[in-house]
C-alpha cells in the first residue's frame, strides 16, 4: 500500500471505525481542516485506548502512554514501546487493535504535517494524554469491588473536563480559525473562551451519563466534598436508592454542563455566517448534548442497567431541524433555546 493511499485509508475508514458518532462531524467539515483534526483525533483515540485497557496493570499502561506521548511530541524520539502491553485485550475492539498497529503511519503523517498543524497537534495530545495519566494515577490502583475513588472538589472535575475535551475546543479553534477564516473580525479571547467551555460540557455530559458504569470501575468524578454536604460518600452511589439524596449535586452538574453548551452555542453563532459546514459540524453535538441532558433529568441515573443513549432516529432529526433552519438566521439562532425547552420539530 503506497503512503498516499495508506494515509487516506488511515483518515476515511480506520477514522470511522474507531470515532463512532464523532465521524459524522467530521464528514461535513471542509477538506481543509479535515486530515489535521482527523489525524488528532486518531492519536487521541489511540492513547485513550491505551489508558482504557482496564485489564493491563496500570505502570504497563502508563509507560505505553509516555512512550507514546514523548514520540508524538518529538519526532526523533524513539517509536513508541508497549511489547509488554497486550493489544489483543479483551477491552480493546478489534478497530482499536488495528489502530495500535498503524500508528507508525499516524506519526509519518504527523512528522510529514505543517510547522504549525503539528504544533497544534501537539499542543493538545499532551495536554490530552496528561488527563489520561493523571486519572491512571487516581484511579488505577482501585479494583472492581474494593470501593470508590472520587475527585476531590469542583476545582478538580473543572481541570479534568478542561484537560480531556476543553482543550479539544481551544485546538480545534486554532485550526478552524487559521485555516478558514483567518480575516473575519471576531472577538477571539470570546471565541476560545466558547471554544473551551463548548469541550467542557460535551464531556461533563459523557461523566454524567456514564456515573453508573464508571462508579463500578471504582471511579466518581463527582466532587467528594459536595457529596458530604448531602450525607453522601461516592461508594453509597453505588446504591440506585440513594438517587433523591444525590439530585442536589447531579443536577447542579447537569446546569453546570447545560451553561457549557449555551457557550457553545454562542460559539456556532459567531462562526461567519458563510462557513456553514463549521456551523454544522459544531451545531450537532451541542444539540444532540441538550437531548441527553433532557434524558438525564429523569430519575434512573444511577441504574447501570440502562444508559441514556440518542436514538438514530432522533439523531436524524436534528440534522434535519438544522438543515432547513439555515436560510433562516432567527429561526437557526433560536434553534439551541427551542430545544432546550423541547418545542423543536
């Protein structure tokens, strides 16, 4: 397979593969930005990957990742090591394994990318993969069934959702903003700032929604301390009954996560107008988040047995609520507020 052909095979169908609905994004954005955001996107999954292999002990995972990072971050560093890391764990799908494998070809790619693509490629894998340490070195050690480890204070679940998504927004900002509109007159301290919170409330969803599973795996990111304020300690969480003495923090998150995405929104709507693929790109996640929010209000947050999950049908929807708003800016900028309060058809 020639590198040419290799490399777009890497970005179209090992990209959809592995990026499940964020492939979808992707598609629609202009060509231009596609191959630097997809390639980043790779590499994020790959170290994701390797910090998620619950069944490999946590100093192999977290080797397999400095390797990693340290070659993302310097091409003449050496390849990235993980002979003692098992790919063929039972976590690890089969679009992951052949991810693993093919990220010598990820690397040529980035090597061979511009001086400041590369840059902002950098820039936020290692921010990326230092979450990814750090929540190795919080939660690594805790096995199923020997209790829970939560996250300290607000302070510390801000930081996280800033270091695993918000940064995600600050990059993609760069490359959208340099590579496609580069001389529009916008406020761009605003514009990042959007960006930034945009990231943080995709992922504090994702935290919210994912709460049962990650409290099995012996991990809360709910604050500790204000859980005590309502009596609580993370293992209690671990009861669906205790659901009503959780609500006061669960659903101060959920407004904190549903601000987020009104900053995001203020983001899709500073977009310039002529750029319609940006706008959409960005405009179907935050509307598909405000769906999940509305589903996470419902009582059952802490049953394991069910997760909140956006239908495809409902994911049609919305694509189609966007598609024929476009000519019309009040009805398009209204679009985020109508679906909030859930009148949108």
């Amino acid at each position: 397979m020639s590198g040419a052909v290799g490399s777009t095979v890497l970005l179209t169908t090992l990209l959809r593969d592995v990026s499940r609905s964020f492939y979808l994004t992707l598609r629609v954005l202009p060509s231009r930005v596609r191959a630097p955001i997809g390639l980043a996107y790779l590499l994020a999954r790959a170290t994701d990957t390797l910090a998620d292999a619950s069944s490999v002990p946590v100093a192999v995972r977290r080797r397999a990742l400095e390797s990693l990072r340290d070659r993302i971050l310097d091409g003449q560093a050496p390849p990235p090591q993980w002979v003692d890391f098992d790919i063929n764990s039972p976590e690890i799908t089969a679009a992951e394994r052949t991810l693993l494998e093919r990220i010598p070809e990820a690397l040529a790619i980035l090597d061979d990318s511009q001086v400041w693509q590369k840059d902002c490629i950098r820039t936020v894998l290692e921010t990326i993969v230092g979450g990814q340490i750090l929540d190795l070195d919080r939660f690594g050690g805790i096995r199923s069934g020997e209790g829970v480890v939560s996250l300290s204070n607000a302070e510390a679940l801000d930081d996280y959702t800033y270091r695993v998504a918000g940064c995600v927004g600050e990059f993609w900002t760069r490359i959208c903003r340099n590579q496609l509109f580069p001389a529009a007159s916008l406020d761009d301290a605003a514009f990042q700032a959007d960006g930034i919170r945009f990231g943080k409330g995709l992922q504090l969803i994702n935290i919210l929604r994912d709460l049962p599973k990650d409290l099995q795996a012996g991990r809360c990111y709910l604050p500790c301390d204000e859980l005590a304020r309502e009596g609580l300690t993370p293992v209690d969480l671990l009861d669906p009954a205790v659901e009503d003495r959780l609500r006061p923090v669960y659903d101060q998150w959920l407004y904190q996560a549903e601000d987020h995405l009104a900053a995001g929104w203020n983001y899709v709507r500073s977009i310039p107008s002529d750029q319609v693929r940006v706008r959409l790109a960005c405009a179907w996640p935050i509307l598909i988040g405000v769906q999940t929010l509305r589903r996470l209000r419902e009582p059952g947050v802490l049953d394991a047995r069910q997760r909140v999950k956006i239908s495809r049908a409902e994911v049609r929807s919305i694509l189609w609520a966007t598609l024929w708003r476009l000519p019309f800016q009040r009805s398009w900028e209204g679009l985020f507020e109508s679906m909030r309060v859930g009148i949108v058809s």
